[in-house]
C-alpha cells in the first residue's frame, strides 16, 4: 500500500511540476503580447481613444465565455484534453499577430489569444485542488508564482526587444516582438505534450450521456452560484483584477505620454510588480492555509487601494518603484486566499466548477476595468480619475467581504 501511495504521490508531483513549467512558457508568451507591448502597438494601428480599453479588454472576454464552462466540463471528463486545448491556442496566436493591418484586427486576434489563459488558468487549478487537498494554499500559489516567472521576464524582455529593434519613437516594427511570443508559446505547447497521454479509467467505461453531462454542469454552476460566500469571494477577486487590468494597461501611458519615461521604464515597473508578488504568493498562501484566510485578504486589499490612490500623484521613479512593490505585496497576498478559499466553500466534486466561477468573475473585472478606465480618461480626470477609480473599487469589495463574515476562522475541511 505504502508502495503505491509513493507511486502516486510520484505521479502527482511530475504532473504538478510539469503544469509550473508550462505555465512559465505560457504566461511569458501572453504576457509579452501585451506588457508592455500593446499600448504602441494600439496606437501605431490608429486605435481612437475610446476603444483602446477594448483591446486591452479583448483578451480577457474568453475567460467570462469559457472558463466556468471548461473547468466544468473538465470535473466530467477530465483535465488533460483542455490544457492541451488552452496550449494550442498559447503555440498558435502569437503569429496573428503577425499579418495585423488594422486597429480592429488587433481586437480579433486578443480575443482568440485570450482563450488560452482562460481555460489554462483555472483548469490547472482545479488539478492541484484535488492533487494537493491539504496544501491547496501553498501548492496553486506555487504554480501561480511559476507562471510570474514568465510575468516576471516579459515586460522587461519585451520592451527590450522593442527599444532595439526600432530606431526611435513611435514604435513601428513589432514583428521581432511577436515572433519570441511565438517561441514561448510552441515551448509551452511542446511542455503540454505529456498530457496527451491519457490514464485508464477501467472503473468508468462510458461516457456520461449529453442529457446527463449538461444536468450535472448545470447542478454545479447552481451550487458555486447559490454559495453567498464562493459570490463574495468572487466580487473581491473580480476587483482585484478589474484594478490589476487597468493599472497594467495605462500605467504604460501615464508614464510615457503623461510623464514622459521611455518604455524600459513601464517595463521596468511592471517586472519589480511581479517580482513581488512571485516571491509573496507561495509565503501568504502557506500563511493562509495556517492562520486562515480573512486577514490576508482584507490587509491585501487595504494595502493595494491606498498605493493606487497615490499613483497618479507621484512623478519620481524611485517612488514609483516602491509604489508598484506596494501594489504588487497587496495583489498577492489577497490573490493566494482566494483561489483556496472558493474550493473550501463548494463540494469536492465542485472544485473545477468552483475553479471556473472564479476565473469567469475575475475576466468580468479584468474586461470591464480598462473599458471603464478608457472612457474616464477621456474625461476631464484623465490618469487621476482612471487610479482613484480603481483604489474605490478595491476598497468597496473589501468593506463587502469584511462585513460578510466569510471565513472567520480557517476553513480548510479538508485538513
């Protein structure tokens, strides 16, 4: 017995290491396709103003169509076939990129790129959720900070690339750019070909019949939806998010159009961003999964709305720095309890659905939070408007999960 429990723990752990390693391809490719690539890459296309928070916006649209259906679908017939599904799409979208001649072509071709992530992202969860039933905290912030790796390198890389493939300011040659997006995405497409070999399942020799597969997807989205507390943990990664889309996308703009930086500076920004969280995330999840949850969430978010709030009142680099350090301790330490926490919420059964709920609520966010970030630029308030904004959000959804009562006390069931 003992035996066989080591086999499996084995098998566990190769699949666990294999989904990080993926996952560092996977979010270098998307994340250089738009960190901070895209903001010029808009605007060399033409893009009017009010819809640059579209294409911004276009990538996260996938995750509220796909993510809760795919997770679902992945309770019922397993995980392998989508994350091969979720990398294809990450080896194939980047040379779209490619052959764009219009601003509207760019929107097209984000939308397509954004079902990578979508169906990547909480499917993979879900797989750690139940590999790891003890350890959910530490082990998917630990993948979480596997895929920051390749958030780390990108906006770093991808700005480099840019500053020495063109000979000045405005950017117009991006295809050196999408052509390494596109080596990171077949690298993880080729990390993904383990998957294709799927286990036995001799106790389960029929498939669910398509009566019988929509009954229990449906009974799992009215579980997750009728959960109060799986909703608020949603609203409040939904914020962060909403925030975490807007600040990535017009960060770029307010430091280079508004203060005038170059882009090496955004790049640098957005990669000390990341470099926290990476290093934050596996500690807070590993605190969360000792301590509880609430506390981490409730001063993550405190501490991430105050360092927007004061954004678009600092011009020096160094504060700047220190200010995107601040936001990305508050991002992380929220993010790792609230992945864990919706899973101790819901069924075991309900953990992928519970996984997709999430991901979808957090795509609304991430969508509507550079739209609605376009128009209030567009105002009077410009960069002020489009920051305090994002802080009144995050605060509002912290307030509704302190109040709520959710998870006063360590919730892990399955300890």
């Amino acid at each position: 017995v003992r035996s066989m429990t080591n086999t499996v723990g084995y098998a566990g752990r190769a699949v666990f290491w294999t989904l990080c390693v993926m996952g560092v391809f996977a979010i270098l490719s998307s994340t250089m396709s738009k960190s901070p690539a895209l903001n010029p890459f808009s605007a060399s296309l033409g893009t009017p103003t009010e819809w640059g928070g579209f294409v911004a916006a276009a990538s996260t649209i996938p995750g509220i169509l796909v993510s809760l259906p795919a997770a679902s679908l992945s309770d019922i017939f397993g995980r392998r076939r989508f994350l091969l599904l979720a990398a294809f799409v990450f080896a194939s979208a980047p040379f779209l990129y490619l052959i764009i001649t219009a601003w509207w072509q760019l929107i097209l071709v984000r939308f397509y790129h954004g079902f990578a992530t979508a169906i990547f992202v909480p499917v993979a969860e879900a797989s750690i959720a139940e590999l790891f039933p003890t350890k959910r905290g530490e082990r998917i912030s630990l993948f979480t900070s596997a895929t920051y790796v390749g958030r780390l390198i990108a906006p770093t890389l991808g700005a480099s690339i840019l500053v020495s493939t063109n000979s000045g300011i405005p950017y117009t040659n991006f295809h050196v750019l999408y052509l390494a997006v596109g080596v990171a995405g077949v690298t993880a497409l080729i990390m993904a070909l383990p998957f294709l070999v799927e286990r036995k399942q001799p106790t389960d020799t029929t498939r669910p019949e398509t009566k019988e597969t929509s009954r229990r997807i449906l009974d799992g989205w009215k579980t997750v939806i009728g959960n109060g507390g799986a909703l608020v943990v949603s609203l409040v990664q939904a914020s962060q998010y909403y925030a975490y889309g807007a600040f990535e996308f017009y960060l770029t703009g307010y430091l280079t159009q508004h203060l005038r930086y170059t882009l090496l500076i955004p790049g640098l920004i957005g990669t000390s961003l990341i470099a926290v969280a990476f290093f934050v995330r596996p500690f807070m999840g590993r605190v969360s999964d000792r301590t509880g949850r609430r506390i981490p969430i409730i001063a993550g978010s405190l501490i991430s709305a105050l360092t927007l709030l004061a954004i678009p009142f600092i011009e020096d680099f160094t504060v700047l720095i220190l200010l995107a350090v601040m936001y990305g301790f508050g991002f992380a330490t929220v993010t790792a309890s609230t992945s864990p926490l919706i899973s101790e919420l819901v069924p075991k059964e309900r953990v992928g659905t519970s996984m997709g709920f999430l991901a979808t609520t957090m795509d609304i966010g991430q969508t509507l939070g550079p739209i609605i970030g376009g128009f209030t630029l567009a105002t009077s308030l410009q960069y002020v408007g489009v920051f305090v904004t994002l802080a009144f959000v995050v605060l509002l959804s912290c307030i509704v999960f302190a109040v709520s009562g959710i998870a006063r006390t360590n919730l892990n069931k399955t300890a």
